[in-house]
C-alpha cells in the first residue's frame, strides 16, 4: 500500500503542469457544483425561516390551511379541548416597506396580540418600557413594541413615534415596550394589540393564527390530535406551512444547477481519461520493470487508481474553496436581484451535508472512475510487452466497440425526443452525448479527414501532418473533442433557451400590460407578505383627471395537494377590458365572463403542469370558510403570475370564501385623448399617500422588467463562459500531451529542415481541427439541448416561442476557433523551441 | 543438486508465414553459487530463455524447475510471487522506476513483498554499500551514471536472496571501464555470496568473469564450456567461432 502511495505521490509531483490542468478541470466542475448548491439553501431556509419564526415557543400554533385568515370563534372551540391551559388569537401579516420609510429594513411583520391572553401562551420578556395593555385597544393609543435587537437596527428609542403602510395608507406607531427576544432576520416583529392589526389590514375581527398552552404534563401528542379532532382539516396544526411555489422554483433551479456542474464534472472525466492514457503508456517501462520484479497486477491498478485519487481529492479540496468563492461572488450579485423581485431579506452562503457530500463524491469519483479504464489496461500489461522498446496503440479495438455502442445511444435519444414525453426527452439529451462522446472515435477520421481539407487550403503540408497525428491516436482526439462539445453545447443551448425565455416574457408582458399605468406594492410574488389597499386607493385612481378604465388584482392563498396556491382576484369585466390573458390552447376570452359564476376558477399554465387539471376539471379547495368546489373554466397567463401556479376568481368569490377585500394591484388606463402627463402627476401624488405602493407607467415598467432580464442575461453569459474553460483546458492538455509524445519525431522533422514556423503550424492545425471535431458535435447535441430544454419550459406551463439559436451558435463557434488557437499557443512555442540533438536523444 | 533447471525448453513465436522458433528444447541445469554467461548471435534466442526461466514469460513446450517447482504452471499471481522472493534481474536498459531514489529502487521487491518501509529501506542502505554505492542512496536515478544505475539494479536483484540472478546484457549500454566493474561485480556475488548468476553478454572480456560459458545459435545450446581461466574461455569461444 504505502509503495503505491509513494509512487503516486512522487508520479504526480513530477509531472507539475499537467497535474496542474488536469486538477483544475476538476476544480471548475466542483467548483460550479458546490458554489451554486450553496446560494440556494440559504434563500431556501429563509423563506423557511421568515414562515417557522411565527411558531416561536408557542405550545401549539394553529393557522389557516389556505394561509388566510379565519374566523375568531375557533379559538374557543380550541380552548375547550382537554389538555389546553389558554389560548390567544393574533394575526399575522408581513409588510414591506418603502424604500423612503426612514427605516433601515426592507420588511417587517406586524403581529397584533390580545394582551391579557398572549402573555400566557408565550413569553414576552420586557427590556424596557412596558407591556402592551388592553387600554391601547381603545384606537387612541397606538403602542407598539419590538425586540431590543431590531429597536436598534431601526434606530428606535423608547417613546419614539414611527410609521407602517396599512390598508389606509400608513399607521403612525409609538414604541412603548422593547423585548429579551431574538431578531431572526426576515422576520423581524412589530407587535401591537390584535384591534389595531385588525384595523391595519382591513380584515374586520378575522384573526390568522390561534396560539395554545398546555396544561403541564400533558400529552402533547394527545392534546395535538385532539386539537385537530376539535377543528378539521381546513387548519394546520403545529408548525406553519413551509412548503411553497417559490421554495420549489428554487428546488428546481437547484436540479438544474447540478445538471451544469454534472456536465462539467463529464468534461473533467474526459481530461482525466486522456491525462491517464498518456500517463499509462508513457510509463509502460516502468510498468514492466515493476511487473518484473514482483509487483502483481492489483498493485499497478491501485497505484494508478491512487494517483487518480489523490488528484481528485486535489482537485475536489480547491474546487470546494472555489465554490465557496464563487457562491459568495453569485450570492451577491443573486441577492440583489432576488431582492428586487421578492423582497427577501439578505441571505447567507449555505452548504447542505448534502451538498458536501454530492460535490465530494462526484468530484473525487468521476476521476478515479475516469482514470478506471487506463488504469486497469495498465494492470493488464504484461512485463514483457512493457519491457519492449516498441509502443503500440492499445485503444485502437476498444475504440471501435465503445464508439458503436455510442452510436446505439444516440439511436435511442433520438427516438427518445421523438416520443414527445418531455421527461424522455431529457434523458435523451444526456443518452445524446454520451453517444456523441462514445461515437467520437470512430467519427474521429471521416470527420478529421473533412475538416483538414479546409486548413490544408491554408497550410498545405502541415495541415496534412496535423490530421495523421490525430487519426493516430483516435481515443486521445476523441476524449478531447467530447469536452469541447460538451462546452460548445451548454452555450448554444443555456444562450438559446434565454433569448426564447426573453422573448417568451416579452410576449406576455405586451399582452398583460397593455395597460398605461401600473399600481402595484414593492414585493410583488410573496403573497402572504403584501399589505393590500382599502377601497379608498382604487376610487381615488379612478377619480384622477384623465383616467379611463381601471381594474383591480386581489390575492389569497389556498392548498392543494400539500402545496401553496396563489389565488388571484379580479372583476372579469373590468379585467377584460383593460388587460387581459394569453390563453392556452383550447381557451379563449368566452372563459373569463364564465368566471362572474360562482364555483369557477381560471388557472394558469405552470398551475396546470403542476397539478394536472386542466378546463373542465373540478378542485376542492380548502378556503378559510370552509372546503369548496370549484371548476376550472379556462387556462390562460398573465405576465405578473407567470411564474407561480395560481388560480383565478372573481372578486366576489373571493371575498365570499376568502374574505379578502384589499386590492393589491391597480391597473388603469388613461383615457384617449387626455393629458397623459398631468394624469401622472395627479397618480403619483395620491401614490405617495400610500408608501407600501408605487407607481409604473408602462414604459418605465417594462424598462425595469427589461433591466432585471438583462441582469439574468449577463449571469448566463459569465456561467457559460466558465462552462467554456474546460474546453480549452481539454484542448491545452491534449496538445501538451501530443508534443511531449512526438518530441522525437519534431526533432527529426527538424533535423530533415522543418522550419520553427512549419512546427507552430502543425500545433495550431492540431488544435483547429480537434475544435473543428468538437463544434461539429457539439453544435448538434446544443442545438438539441435548447429545444428540449424549451419542451421542458413548455411542460411547467410557460409556451414558449422556439427560437433557432443563432447567436449562441455564432457565440459557440467564436468561442470554440480562438479557444483552438489560444490552446496551441503555449505548446506549439514549446515545440518549436524544442533542441534538435536533445529532441533525438529523447525516450 | 541443481537450483535452476530448463527441460525440453521450448518457445514459438507466431504462425504460418511469421512463426519463429525462438527457444528448441532447451535443456540446462544450474548449481548454487554458479556464474553461467550466455552468448551468441543476435536473435539466438538468449533473452527469450533468461525471460522464461525468470517467469516473465510462458513456454510453448517443456518446463522450468526452479527450487524444485515447475513454474511453467503457475498462475499470474503465483509467477508474480515467485520472481518478487527468488528471483532477481538485471535489464540492460529502464531498470529503475525514475521518481525513486537509489534506496527506493534497491528496496522495491522487499516492499512490493510487505516489509515495512523503514526496515526495507535499510536492508536496501547495505546492500548498497556492499556493492559500492555507499554514499549515493539518496539520489535519483538520473543523477547517477550508468555503472551506478547499474550496481543499483545488482543491489535490486540480491535484496531478497534470490535463488538466481537474470541478467540481460547488464554492461550492454556501459564504457568498458564500468562494464569491468559490473562484472567484477557479479563475479563477487556469484563466488563469495554463493548466488547463482545466469548473464547474457556480447563482450567475451565480460563473459571470461564467469564459472561456465553457454553457446546457443538458432534457439539451440550448441556448446556448454566450464571454464577455468582466461585462456580456456577465449578457446571455447574459438571454438563457437565468436572469436
Ligand atoms: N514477442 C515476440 N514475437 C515474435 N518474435 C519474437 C518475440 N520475441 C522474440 N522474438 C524472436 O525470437 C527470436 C529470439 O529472440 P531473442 O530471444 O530476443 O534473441 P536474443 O536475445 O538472443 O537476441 C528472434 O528471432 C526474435 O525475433
Ligand atoms: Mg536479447
């Protein structure tokens, strides 16, 4: 054991340059796996965090199942179940702040608490001030209290006054009592009696959460279920909901993302395949003189495969401390943008055990499994044949089989897509290239043959040596091309499916926003978060000067299958005429004036995708009143909800079952004709009376929606980017490799009169033509990647117009030629310097 | 009593047109403690005997007793064993690993066989120093000259008492003066170690170093001589008409 070590360690120190590019094609790979897993976690827990911090040290927290709001009496039927001590009921809401509020957060939740029962089910340990009391309920006084942490975040002293936006505009508050508690961020509380909450949020006296005591020693199994037994099904008891649309959009991003490092990973393998090969037949010698003096076939395996361990525990360690890097870098640049959409507080770099533990593996198994097949056909090679002189090729028979078997696989992902299973398709595009990667050698000639005839037009004689030397050694050429395609394919398709996805939104946008001016708060996608306006904003939208139509959005939430749904509701009428949907196929307008009946709901595509009903079909939807039916009429998007599975319902409805009254989002027209400046400075000051409001006028709208895609553009530029350098590492590896082996032959081609020039020239037409061979590959297989991954954006519900992707391949192309010519840079100089007496000597 | 014996020896390589006998039953004893020198024209088929009775290779007819036991049986792992505890060799070329040093080299078969690193590496020191490298263990092979990569690969071959020593063409790439050396060398092993010593050469100054010339032409022993001196090897190679 420890021999083989030795050897491995000595082997790998001595051969510093390629060990260096070998490890660093490890190091990007784990680096992408490990760096991205790590932003997601973070934002994940704190969405988790933001909704769990409600539970507290409660005994028991009972919410609504639909997260709504419910009726108070439920509180006694839960304070009349056995085992239960007290019970108090609060409501809950996240707000947001304007940026111009004078207070240094971006959202704070409000909890209005009964004084005289809260203090009995939970703590509320004083630092300064008072408690709240039962005399602020009168509405004069207006006292509030938070944890002395977010007092001083704030800039609050005790006594101080502050103001909240509320359904009337805004709340003044006067900070009467400072709390021993823990600001969790994202979920920093301001806490006032449950009246003035109620007032704040125009609910009426509905509360959102019910907290219990237990008795002491009681089963708290027991008493649970009994709680549950006392009130149904339409409540959550325990913890609050976690689950929701977005943590599963982050889920899936996650998937993705580990697809990516996955095929960075692949193209590290094929770096490791070929470092390996060269290694294992540059060492035949020793090998054999090993193999001689006693060494058995399991001790060169294992020095081989220890060699590939160590460097992949190499690679793997540098890649975890870039991806650490990296995540912080993308973390920031991410945060910003999350911020601006979802208003999420600021999130930390998480890793996951799981996330150590697939980057681990992956980054240390795919080079061992890469040095695998190397490593055992040095163990095959007996001490004689490595004690010969004579080198001859031992991959020229497996190539031809394995590149059959690749040529099968590519058989079976074509029909793969053409199955039309979007879930097919997917596995198809991996089966696609790793039968491009296997297929390679044998297409490493024809193809070879083909594209020298275009560089042999320009350097005649080298372009011709340069092909020889790749078809002699096909395995080598093969591996190298497969990274490049690998590369050349994440750019078409990442570069494809963002121009498709843009224009996608595009479309949406113009159709849904058709409208001259948009009212909407500052956190637009977190439900549950948004302070709604009272009738008040919308009449006073409606009686500017120069305003035509207008129309309202309201939002609820309910549960399906375990999973948070967003409903949304509208005026079907008014929303018809001032906006509108982009309806899916078998939908039209008809379906929206059947929304006017009660027990109708119209879903949106990703709703549809996710749950699989679709026009026609009926959902029991669990409402704060109770379990309800509804049909689904029609399905149709609109740019706002695209992204998150909603229902839609009218107004009515949704007061009716719901009890939602506020409006969230205001869409007005300006009426023909009028002056449309003056319209929106009249909007823009009774906005400014509403702070958790602002206001858009479509142009200005569509610039920021355009500035935040432009944002996500750059992101997928700079990751293809980084998903480009393993290519030219597979290229530099390779070409290092070839004139290293060669060193002789250019000694002699030296020697019978080849001038430096002619040498450089045979290196660059080298590395010309292994691109060639990986853009042809890899154009194809991209191309494939972009249109399956559109398929796969279509299942999710989001139709998205399919685009040819002509820049990613013009992108792909310019990457792939002067990553080619930067590669042959340094070896083809090496070449060319090469000693022409030492070159012959050389073994 | 014999510690090495070829029966019948017999190796083909090829078929039909490209079918070469290299080795024609082949039969040869040798004694403990025996230096045997092996000459002949090139392609006579030296290497070929020395790689089968060193279990490099297999036979295609007949057998090869070593210790008492016909190794041309033996499987993979068992050859393996065999030339890691009783046999040693010599190359003319590539004979140590280049990433190693001297010591390392020396101590490689005690090490592959599951002697600690220290004791080998120690074990390896003196027989360093038995054969004249005393001061040069820590260095690689690059930075030693051919003799001494030489007297490495000598130190290699006896570290683990081998019952026989292979050595093909040892001085075939040295200066004579080195070449003189090796030879002296071998001649030491063979006459005050008692080892026996089967060598290849070209250079009849090498081969008069040892006890018993053996001829071969055309995969054949054509002539066995003992020799006692000098004058009676340069007879016997007259007689093979090398001279
Ligand atoms: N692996 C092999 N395949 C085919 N022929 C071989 C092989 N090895 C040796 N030979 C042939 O066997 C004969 C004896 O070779 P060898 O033992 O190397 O001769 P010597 O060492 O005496 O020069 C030669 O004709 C050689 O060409
Ligand atoms: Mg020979």
């Amino acid at each position: 054991m420890s021999i083989q070590l030795r050897l491995a360690a000595r082997y790998l120190a001595g051969r510093k340059l390629r060990t260096t590019l070998t490890t660093l094609a490890i190091v990007l790979g784990v680096m992408v796996i490990f760096g991205l897993n790590g932003i997601l976690p973070g934002m994940i827990q704190s969405i988790q965090q933001v909704m769990l911090a409600s539970v507290g040290q409660v005994d028991l927290s009972i919410t609504s199942a639909s997260s709504g709001t419910f009726e108070p009496s439920v509180a006694q039927a839960v304070a009349r179940v056995e085992g239960v001590r007290a019970v108090s009921p609060a409501l809950r809401r996240t707000i947001a702040l304007p940026r111009d509020s004078g207070l240094d957060a971006s959202a704070l939740v409000v909890v209005g608490i009964d004084p005289v029962t809260a203090p009995h089910v939970r703590p509320y340990p004083l630092a300064a001030g008072r408690m709240l009391r039962p005399s602020d309920e009168s509405g004069m006084r207006t006292a509030a209290m938070m944890s002395r942490e977010l007092a001083d975040k704030l800039g609050l002293r005790l006594g101080e006054r502050f103001k909240l936006p509320s359904a009337s505009g805004t709340t003044v508050l006067e900070l009467v009592g400072m709390l021993d508690t823990p600001a969790l961020p994202g979920s920093e509380e301001v806490i006032v009696s449950l009246p003035m909450a109620q007032r704040m949020f125009d609910v009426g006296d509905r509360i959102s959460e019910i907290d219990a005591g237990f008795v002491s020693g009681a089963d708290r199994e027991a008493v649970q279920r009994a709680v549950r037994r006392a009130i149904g099904p339409d409540y959550i008891v325990g913890a609050v909901q976690t689950e929701s649309p977005l943590s599963a959009g982050f889920e899936a991003a996650s998937f993705i993302m580990n697809t990516i490092g996955v095929f960075a990973l692949a193209m590290g393998g094929f770096i490791i395949l070929n470092t390996f090969r060269t290694i294992v037949s540059e060492r035949r010698h020793d090998i054999g003189m090993l193999r001689a003096v006693g060494a058995s076939r399991r001790t060169i395996l294992g020095m081989f495969l220890l060699e590939s361990l160590m460097q992949g525990l190499l690679g793997t360690g540098l890649g975890l401390l870039a991806g650490y890097g990296l995540a912080i870098v993308a973390n920031n640049a991410l945060g910003r943008m999350v911020e601006q959409i979802i208003n999420l507080p600021p999130t930390d770099v998480r890793f996951t055990p799981s996330t150590w533990v697939t980057a681990i593996i992956l980054g240390v198994g795919v080079t061992v499994l890469a040095a695998l097949v190397p490593a055992r056909a040095a163990a095959r090679i007996t001490p004689l044949e490595a004690l010969r002189p004579a080198i001859g090729d031992v991959y020229e028979a497996a190539a031809t089989k394995r590149g059959w078997a690749g040529l099968a696989l590519v058989a079976v992902a074509v029909a793969g897509l053409l199955s039309g299973n979007t879930g097919l398709a997917g596995l198809s595009v991996v089966l696609l290239l790793a039968g491009l990667a296997l297929g390679s050698s044998v297409a490493v000639r024809p193809l070879s043959d083909f594209f020298s005839r275009a560089i042999e037009l320009v350097y005649r004689s080298e372009g011709g040596v340069a092909r020889a030397n790749l078809q002699r050694n096909p395995g080598r050429a093969a591996a190298t091309a497969s990274a490049v395609m690998i590369s050349i394919a994440l750019i078409v398709a990442l570069v494809g499916t963002i121009t498709s996805t843009i224009e996608g939104f595009g479309v949406y946008a113009e159709k849904s926003t058709g409208t001259d001016y948009l009212i909407l708060p500052q956190n637009l996608l977190l439900g549950g978060g948004t302070v709604g306006a009272g009738p008040e904003l919308r009449a006073r939208v409606q009686d500017t000067p120069g305003i035509g139509d207008v129309a309202t959005l309201r939002f609820a939430n309910t549960v399906l299958n375990g999973t948070a749904v967003q409903v949304v509701g509208i005026d079907p009428k008014e929303y018809g005429r001032i906006a509108g949907f982009e309806y899916s196929k078998g939908s039209s307008e008809a379906d929206l004036t059947r929304l006017e009946r009660d027990g109708t709901v119209l879903a949106n595509g990703v709703f549809t995708a996710q749950y699989g009903s679709g026009r026609g079909d009926t959902l029991r939807l669990p409402t704060p009143s109770g379990e309800k039916r509804f049909r689904v009429v029609g399905v149709g998007n609109d740019y706002i909800n695209a992204k998150i599975p909603t229902l839609y319902v009218s107004q009515a409805a949704l007061e009716r079952w719901w009890g939602v009254t506020t409006d969230v989002l205001i869409l007005a027209d300006a009426r023909p004709g009028s002056d449309k400046a003056a319209a929106l400075r009249e909007l823009t000051k009774t906005v400014a009376e509403f702070p958790s409001f602002a206001l858009y006028d479509t142009a200005s709208w569509r610039k920021v929606q355009a500035d935040l895609y432009a944002q996500m553009e750059s992101i997928y530029y700079v990751l293809a980017l980084i998903l480009a350098i393993p290519s030219l590492l597979a290229l530099l590896n390779t070409l290092t490799i070839g004139v290293l082996a060669r060193t002789r032959e250019i000694g002699m081609l030296r020697a019978v009169g080849g001038t430096r020039k002619q040498i450089k020239r045979i290196v660059l037409s080298e590395s010309l033509l292994l691109a060639a061979l990986g853009l042809s590959a890899g154009l194809i297989a991209g191309v494939w990647l972009g249109y399956v991954m559109i398929l796969a954006v279509e299942g999710l519900g989001l139709a998205m117009p399919y685009r040819f992707p002509g820049v990613g391949i013009a992108l792909a192309v310019a990457v792939g030629l002067s990553f080619a010519a930067l590669a042959a840079l340094i070896p083809a100089r090496q070449a060319a310097k090469l000693d022409v007496i030492r070159a012959l000597r050389y073994e | 009593m014999t510690i090495a014996e070829t029966r019948g020896l017999t190796k083909i390589y090829g078929a039909g047109e490209t079918r070469v006998v290299a080795l024609d039953h082949v039969d040869l004893a040798i004694e403990p403690g025996e230096f045997v020198a092996v000459m002949g024209p090139s392609g006579c088929g030296k290497s070929t005997l020395l790689n089968l009775m060193g279990g490099l290779d297999t036979p295609t007819e007949g057998s090869v007793v070593l210790d008492g036991r016909d190794i041309a049986a033996m499987s993979d792992d068992e050859l393996t064993s065999v030339r890691r505890k009783r046999i040693g060799f010599v190359f003319q070329f590539f004979n140590l690993i280049p990433v190693l040093t001297a010591a390392e080299n020396a101590s490689l078969p005690l090490v592959l066989d599951g002697v600690p690193p220290k004791e080998a590496l120690g074990r390896a020191e003196e027989m360093l120093a038995k054969v004249g490298l005393t001061h040069r263990s820590g260095s690689r092979p690059d930075q030693l000259s051919g003799g001494q990569q030489q007297r490495v690969a000598v130190a290699r071959a006896l570290i683990t008492d081998p019952a026989l020593v292979l050595a093909d063409e040892p001085t075939g790439n040295l200066d004579s003066r080195s070449s003189e050396e090796i030879a002296g060398l071998l001649r030491q092993v063979s006459g005050e170690w008692g080892r026996a010593i089967l060598m290849v050469t070209h250079d009849p100054r090498i081969a008069a170093h040892a006890d018993r010339i053996v001829f071969m032409r055309d995969g054949r022993i054509v002539d066995d001589t003992r020799i006692a001196n000098s004058d009676s090897a340069r007879d016997a190679m007259e007689r093979a008409g090398l001279l």
